[in-house]
C-alpha cells in the first residue's frame, strides 16, 4: 500500500502519517529525513542535495525523487509506504508515477487533510518554534498554495483523494483517516 500525505504545513500530516505507520504497520517515509539520511551517508544525491540546501537554493526535483527513490529501494519499504512530503510539484508527482510504475505498484490513498489558513496560523505559533512567525508561516502557507496546492488537481480525477477535515484533536483526525483507507 502506497499512501501520500498532503496537506498545507502545520495541518498535521507528519503526525498522522507517524500514527498511520505505527498503526498500521506501513513504513513512514518522511522526505526531510531522506534527505538527512542520504545527506549524513554522503551518498552522490546527498552531496548534491546539501550544496543546494547550504546555499539556500530548493533542491531540483531530480535530486529529490532520485532520495526518494533511494530511500524507497530499501527492503523496510517493500511493503508499502507513506510518504510525507513528497510529491510537492508537478514534475516530483510525474517521476513518482514513473518510478511506481516500473517497479509495478502505483498510489493507494491520497489523504489531503485540510484546516483554515487562520487555524493554521494559530498552531504552528501556539508551537513556540524559533522559525515559526507569522510572516514565514504565511509565506509557507502561499508557497503551498502556489506550488503543492495545484497537485490536489492532478490527482484529483485519480479516485484515489481523500479529503480529511484536520480541524479536530488528532485522534478524531486519525479516526476520519482510519475509516476512508482500508489496509
């Protein structure tokens, strides 16, 4: 089972997708923690990735599904998994196709859970993070809608999407995920 995990930042994806993993005994593949393994293994990809993110630059989408491919070409991975994080553009959603494809799977569930912008805004300050102020929160929340935002219509003629009301405690949310996927 192949599931993808999207959602705007702070709507609590990674923790769904760690809860889901756990639960359902499914791999969670978190592209930021691809990226520090590959990075800390020095891997080719990971050299590379870490020139771009040193320099501040986005990683092109090349480097990221050749990490995610790496990551995914793994034994724990070769019973399903849950990614969060990636797909985040158009070309990223295309090359995962691809490399499903070859490998003879495709997507199981789309679970894009939604909460209000405000709502949004409200959590990730009530989180204390040092990087988390209103003006970076809003500008990731416009980056999402912009870049990420637009994947939701790429897949949405899949019969694979599933939409999840994020506004609840995690549990209700996890609960509402629970009962739309079957493993």
């Amino acid at each position: 089972m192949i599931i993808v995990m999207f959602g705007a930042p702070g709507v609590g994806k990674g923790t769904q997708a760690a809860i889901l993993a756990e639960r359902k005994g499914i791999q969670h593949l978190s592209t930021g923690e691809a990226f520090r393994s590959a990075i800390s293994a020095g891997t080719e990809l990971g050299k590379t990735a870490q020139s771009y993110v040193q320099s501040g630059g986005l990683v092109p989408d090349d480097i990221v599904t050749g990490i995610v491919e790496e990551a995914m070409s793994k034994p724990d991975y070769a019973h399903g998994v849950i990614l969060d994080g990636f797909p985040r553009t158009l070309g990223q959603a295309q090359a995962l196709d691809a490399l499903l494809e070859k490998q003879g799977k495709s997507i199981s569930h789309i679970v894009n859970i939604t909460v209000d912008n405000e709502e949004i805004v409200k959590r990730m300050l009530m989180r204390g993070r040092q990087d988390d102020n209103e003006d970076i929160i809003r500008h990731r929340l416009n980056v999402y809608n912009e870049q990420t935002a637009p994947l939701l219509e790429y897949y949405a003629g899949s019969g694979k999407m599933l939409n999840i009301n994020g506004d609840a405690d995690i549990e209700t949310v996890y609960s509402r995920i629970d009962d739309c996927i079957s493993v």
